[in-house]
C-alpha cells in the first residue's frame, strides 16, 4: 500500500488565486481528515470526512472547502488564497474508530503552501 | 472545550539516556489517546496509543503512562538514540471521530 498520498509538495500562490491540495489513501479507510501545521504549532483540524458523500467542518475551516466523492479522495480547495492561509497541510485517514486495528490516524507527507 | 498541552515545549537529552516527555489534557471524557513523532518536513508518525482502561502501555523502547486521575499521559523512550531527535506531540480523543493535538515537544538527542 502506498497509504496517504499528498499533492503536490510545494506550492506558492499568489493572493486572492485558488487551487486544490490533492489527498488519496488505498488503505480502504472512511474516515479522512485535513490538518494545517503552522510554524512551531501542532495541527489544527480544517475539515473532515466519515465517508463518501459526507463531511464536515473543524476547527479551522473559514476559506476552505472539501468533497468527499469515492472512499479514496478527499481534495481540499483554497477559494481566494490568504497570506493567513500559508501552511503545512496534513491529510490523514482512519478506519472507523472503535473497530480492530486501532484508532490512529495515518499521515501523508504535507503539503507546504505560501501565499504571498 | 477539548484542550491538549504539554508541559515543556523542548527536552535535549544525551544519546542513551531514557526521555520522558510529558502531555496534560482536560478533557476528562476522552478516552484514546496517541502519540505521534514528527520528523523535520515530514508527517506524524504514529508510536503509540492507549484507551482509557489501561494505566499503561509498552512498546518497542517505548512506554506510555496515563494517569486519568490528574489527565495526564507521558511517553517514556529508554536509551535515546540521534533518530530520536524529532518533536513529538500526544492526541485525545473522546466521543467523536476528532483527535485534539497539543503543540508538541522538540526532543533534541545529543550524541
């Protein structure tokens, strides 16, 4: 399994552009997340996933916006890109909680954007 | 609300000592917790968990200590190595299918 995947890497947008951060897991999970990781800080949840069809905010999400169409994808997409919007985002999968296997998140490799 | 910090935001320990980062949470419905290490441009890696029924948990060099009585959760490496180095954060979770991070902490091994 290559597990979560994340693209791109980099990307520097200039203000007020759009673009869509990619994220797909081939573990089968349902449930997906979207962190930011600003400088020095832990992770602050965007937005997240229980399923295809199905999401819902967290603790962060003015600007964002997701879709959740298969069990594999869980594309973000910035609007109108901010400077507040520069970040390190974090895509992560689970299966659902309480079955075997644990609870743990699993990670992608981030996606460093600037805004300037 | 669901909050989750640590104690010291760096530890520098010298190669082969035992570490012991140290995590507070105040959430006293969660139930599950993890920690996590992150290496320098990389994404979390999971170490280890603990549910709440359990005081305490071992890995592979490592430990987990959960205290419910004081909400606190410690992760304990024994002989640290360089490959230590990376920050390290815990995460609770309690009733819902979101895990609240604390900010980490930066664990430096001196060789």
């Amino acid at each position: 399994n290559a597990g979560v995947t994340q693209t791109p890497k980099f990307r520097i947008l200039k203000i007020g552009q759009s673009m869509t951060l990619q994220c797909t897991q081939d573990m089968n999970h349902n449930y997906m997340y979207w962190y930011r990781q600003d400088p020095g800080m832990g992770l602050k949840l965007i937005y997240y996933s229980v399923g295809a069809g199905i999401t819902d905010k967290g603790e962060v999400p003015n600007g964002y916006n997701v879709s959740r169409s298969t069990t594999e994808d869980f594309p973000l997409r910035l609007e109108l890109a901010a400077p507040s919007q520069t970040s390190v985002y974090f895509c992560a999968s689970t299966m659902t909680p309480g079955t075997s296997g644990g609870d743990e998140q699993y990670f992608g490799p981030g996606t460093r954007l600037t805004v300037t | 609300g669901e909050s989750v910090g640590l104690h010291l935001p760096t530890l520098s320990v010298q190669e082969g000592d035992n570490s012991i980062i140290n995590c507070a949470y105040s959430n006293s419905a969660s139930d599950y917790f993890i920690w996590y290490k992150q290496e320098s441009g990389k994404g979390p890696q999971f170490i280890i968990d603990i549910r709440s029924n359990m005081d305490k948990r071992q890995g592979q060099r490592v430990t987990v200590l959960l205290n419910k009585t004081v909400k606190h959760l410690s992760l304990q490496i024994a002989a640290t190595q360089p490959g230590d180095s990376a920050v390290y954060f815990c995460a609770e979770q309690g009733g819902s299918e979101k895990l609240v991070f604390g900010k980490g902490t930066k664990l430096t091994v001196n060789p």
